[in-house]
C-alpha cells in the first residue's frame, strides 16, 4: 500500500525539522564535524515564515586553510589517489543509492532552507541521483590517448586529476549544485572543499553526511559554510588549491577570475542567463505558453536558465500574451509544503526586495503590466507570478537577471529580427525555438549565442548533456564529457625503446 501524499509530506518534514533542530550545524573538516576557528555562528531563517531554523557554524579563512591542509592530505594519500576506477564508481554509486533513500528528508530541508516547493525540491533530488550514477559511469573511462609515431617510441597521454578543487554555490538550488560538483570532481579523482550559501547551506550538510556514511576517506569532501567575501574569497585566492568552480553572479564570477589570479588555478564558472523564448506563428501554442509560463516560474524564477525573455512572432502576440497571462494567474503562491503550491517565497526580503524594485523599473520604463506585480509583505518573503507585455528588449527588465517570478513578452517580426534581439544580451546561457519548421527549427538554433538550447521543450536536463555559458554567462561546462576534462588535466609521455 502506497503512504498518502498528505502523510509522506508531514513524515518528511517532521524528519527534516528533527535532523535541522538536532544540535548547531558544524563544518566538515577532515572527515569531522568541527566548530568554526572563530567560534562565530550565524542564523538560518526560513523563508517562508522569517522564523528561525537553526544556526551554523560560519567558515571563513582560518577553516578553509585547515580544509585545504585536509583536501592535499587526502588527495596525496594512497586510499584515494590510488583507488582502482572500479573502485571509485561502487563509491559514487552507493552514494547514489544512500540518497536515494533520502529522497523525501532532503528535499523537505530543501524546502525548509530555501523555500522552494516540496514537489520541486522532490524533483532536484531526485536528478541528483542521476548524477551521481552518471559520474559512477565516468570512472572507469576518464582516458588517455596514444600518439603515433614511427616505432621507435612509444608517445602516450595520461589524463590525471587537478587536485584540491574548490566550489562555491548558490543558494537558489543548493542540493542539486552541491552534488553536481561533489559527483563530477570524485569521479576524477579530486578531492573538495565546497563553500555553500549562507543562505541556503542545510542540504550541503545533510548530503554531505549521507556521504559520509559511504566509505570515502575522510578529507574527500569538506564543507564549509560561510559568507562569499571570507570563506569564498580565501578559497579562491587559497595558494593551495588547483581549481575553483563558481555557480553564482557574473559580478562575483569576475570576482573569483581576479582572485584565482594567485596561483593561476584553474576556474569554471556558471553565470547568470537572461534566455530568449522563441515562439514562431507556426508552433504547438498551448505547449509553448505552459512551457513558458513552468520555466519563469518554477522556483520562483531563481534559475539561471529560465526563460525571461519570451520573444512572440507578431501575429500570435495577443493570444499568446493573453494566454499566457492566464496560465501564469493559476500558479499559485504559498506554503512550500501545501499540494497545491506552485510558487514558494523568494530566497530573502533583500532578494524580495530587489524583485519589488525591478517591477517599479518595468513600469517606469512604460511596459505594459498584463499580471501580478505584487509582493507580498510577509510573513514570507512572496512575490506574484509578473508578466509585462510589449516589452522593449533594451528595456532594462529585459536585460538584467531579475531572479524572480517576471516574464518579459517581447514581439518580433520574423527569423532574423527573433535571432538579432534574442542575441542582443551580454548573457548566453540558454535559449528555446518553438516551430514546427525543422530547418527554421535547426538555423534559427544554429544562430543563438548560447550554450544549451532546446527545440519545441524549454528546461529539460540530461547530466551527459553539457551545461555552460557563452559570452558573460560563463567559462567551461559542467556534466558530459566537458565536465570531464574541466576536472582533469593532460600529461604527455615519450618512451625511447
Ligand atoms: P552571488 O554570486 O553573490 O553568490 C553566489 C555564491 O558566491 C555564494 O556562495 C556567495 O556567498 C559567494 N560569494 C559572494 N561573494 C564572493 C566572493 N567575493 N568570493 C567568493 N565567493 C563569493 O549571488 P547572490 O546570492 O548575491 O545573488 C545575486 C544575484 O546573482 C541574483 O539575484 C541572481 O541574479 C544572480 N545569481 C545567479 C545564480 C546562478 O545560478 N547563475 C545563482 C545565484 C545568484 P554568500 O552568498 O554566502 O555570501
């Protein structure tokens, strides 16, 4: 007999509010869960509520030199460097396994943490599953290669990890961050220090003992909690790490770029997106509009790639604004926890807040407000589902990253007006074509500067297909091979026979 929902959920949030209120939240240093160097600790709120969860032990320089000193250890000792591929995938698959039958408790501190939709944060648990099991698969196939040559040498190529690797992450989708780096870095062979967001930190540390509980040796992966001005910077401006991996602000990533400038380490960086939406007069209308409306909304608008810019061939303009208006008016806002939530609060009143601000900026700037344009004042840091009509894409609600639940629908003439404005941004993250035209479908794609695109489908993720920026959203890819060699690096070998 399958547990009703109504039950599973309270079951799971019961359990997320006893490990939360379990003791203070400590850093994981060396295999041991120890209190922060300064003794300092701060608050984690819930957004939903503005209530207080529990606090947590506030990493800055002192504790990440100690992480490093742990992450070299545990790079250089035999139990690790030395542990046969095969080896590595039962370990990157049991960690799999482990949290897959955590599915519920992660997902519900997830919602607790960061406000997101139970059924939302069910759902990014989940993939982290998958990813797990598709780094396992990568183990035993990070190869080298052999040069030719005339016979009398013989000329190879080992590819080898990069060492201690430090990630930072966001707070918008921390689980699904945190195991993407965790899951990519292992399965090269590196060992991590990862700093999350203060605001959103309890899945990293709850995920990070689930790990625990598998056999990896201690140093693997650490976690440190803090600010990104201390902790973040002393990471990446740290003289012993070898590479830093930032998911975050293009402001911050250029930051990191600037500090990472110490010793040359390696960067990747996955950056903000403003993603064009292209609907052609010829496309499926109510799969575009649904779609259109699932990606400006879903977590209430605090991902990367949504899309926030909806580009609308003239002719079905009206009716694609009008529907997708009313589409968007039946997302409801609410406790994260309720069935029937689509939207929860925003990360913070300060988050809120700026959302609030870009609303007035859209008005202002003479957009035509089709719905919403309301946050609410609390408890909970809630903003509307907002669409503004007859946007201009040099608008600046067009051009800068919102993180919030605010669609710009903006008409176009035909291919090359959709692709010069669609272009028109410093992001390039994603973007989507809806048309029944397959060679519209496949030049207009061809066309658009950015780094994931999708043809009548907006936001679907497969861990083997690369994820990363062009132009100002970013540096390298994360999952698929890319990601592979964005964590390893190449040695060349000559024998003389
Ligand atoms: P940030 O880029 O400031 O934060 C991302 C991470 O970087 C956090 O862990 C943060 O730490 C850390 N950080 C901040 N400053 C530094 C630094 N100098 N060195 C190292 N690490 C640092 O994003 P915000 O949280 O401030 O959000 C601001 C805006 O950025 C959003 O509104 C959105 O537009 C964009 N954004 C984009 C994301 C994406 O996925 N592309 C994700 C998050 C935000 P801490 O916050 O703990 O101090």
């Amino acid at each position: 007999m399958t547990t009703p929902l109504v039950d599973r959920t309270e079951a799971a949030r019961a359990k997320a509010l006893a490990w939360i209120q379990q003791g203070s939240k400590r850093l994981l240093i060396g295999g041991q869960w120890v209190t922060a160097a300064s003794g300092k600790s701060f608050e984690v709120i819930n957004p939903a509520t503005e209530q207080l969860l529990c606090h947590v032990a506030e990493a800055d320089s002192a504790d990440v030199d100690a992480a490093v000193l742990a992450a070299r250890k545990a790079f250089e000792a035999s139990s690790w460097a030395a542990m046969s591929p095969h080896t590595r995938t039962r370990s990157l698959l049991r960690i799999a396994d482990t949290i897959e039958a955590h599915i519920d408790e992660l997902a519900a501190i997830e919602s607790l943490d960061n406000g997101m939709p139970l059924w939302f944060a069910q759902g990014a648990v989940a993939a982290t599953v998958d990813i797990f099991r598709y780094y396992a698969g990568w183990c035993t196939k990070v190869l080298g290669t052999t040069i030719p040559s005339d016979g009398s040498t013989l000329t190879y190529t080992l590819r080898e990890p990069l060492g201690v690797c430090g990630q930072v992450i966001p707070w918008n989708v921390p689980v699904l961050m945190a195991a993407i780096k965790f899951a990519n870095a292992l399965c090269c062979g590196n060992t991590v220090i990862l700093k999350p967001a203060e605001l959103a930190c309890l899945s990293s540390l709850r995920l990070a003992e689930l790990v625990q509980e598998t056999d990896l040796p201690p140093g693997v992966i650490n976690v440190l909690p803090g600010f990104g001005p201390t902790a973040g910077a002393a990471l990446a401006q740290h003289l012993d790490v070898d590479k830093i991996a930032f998911t975050g602000s293009t402001a911050v990533g250029k930051q990191i770029v600037r500090d990472a400038t110490s010793n040359l380490k390696k960067v990747t960086l996955e950056l903000g997106g403003k993603a064009p939406n292209v609907v052609f007069a010829d496309a499926d209308i109510e799969k575009a509009v649904q779609a259109a409306v699932k990606t400006f909304c879903s977590n209430s608008g605090q991902v990367c790639s949504a899309g926030t810019r909806l580009f609308v061939q003239e002719s079905i303009h009206e009716q694609v604004a009008e529907r997708v208006a009313q589409v968007a008016a039946t997302w409801k806002v609410g406790d994260p926890f309720a069935a029937d939530t689509r939207l929860g609060p925003l990360i913070s009143a300060r988050q809120r807040d700026r959302v609030r601000e870009y609303i007035g900026v859209g008005q202002e700037g003479g957009a035509a407000l089709r719905l919403g344009g309301n946050a609410w004042n609390g408890p909970g840091y809630f903003v509307e589902p907002t669409v503004f009509d007859n946007v201009k894409n040099n608008m600046r609600i067009a051009q800068e990253e919102i993180f919030g639940p605010v669609l710009s629908i903006i008409p176009f003439k035909n291919e090359d007006d959709a692709v010069l404005q669609g272009n028109d941004t410093t992001y390039g993250l994603s973007a989507a074509v809806w048309t029944k035209d397959v060679a519209r479908a496949h030049k207009v794609v061809k066309a658009l500067k950015a780094g994931r695109l999708w043809i009548n489908t907006f936001g679907e993720s497969d861990p083997a297909m690369a994820f990363g920026g062009y132009k100002q959203s970013g540096w390298g890819r994360e999952f698929g091979q890319e990601s592979i060699d964005a964590y390893t690096q190449t040695k060349s070998v000559m024998v003389r026979f």
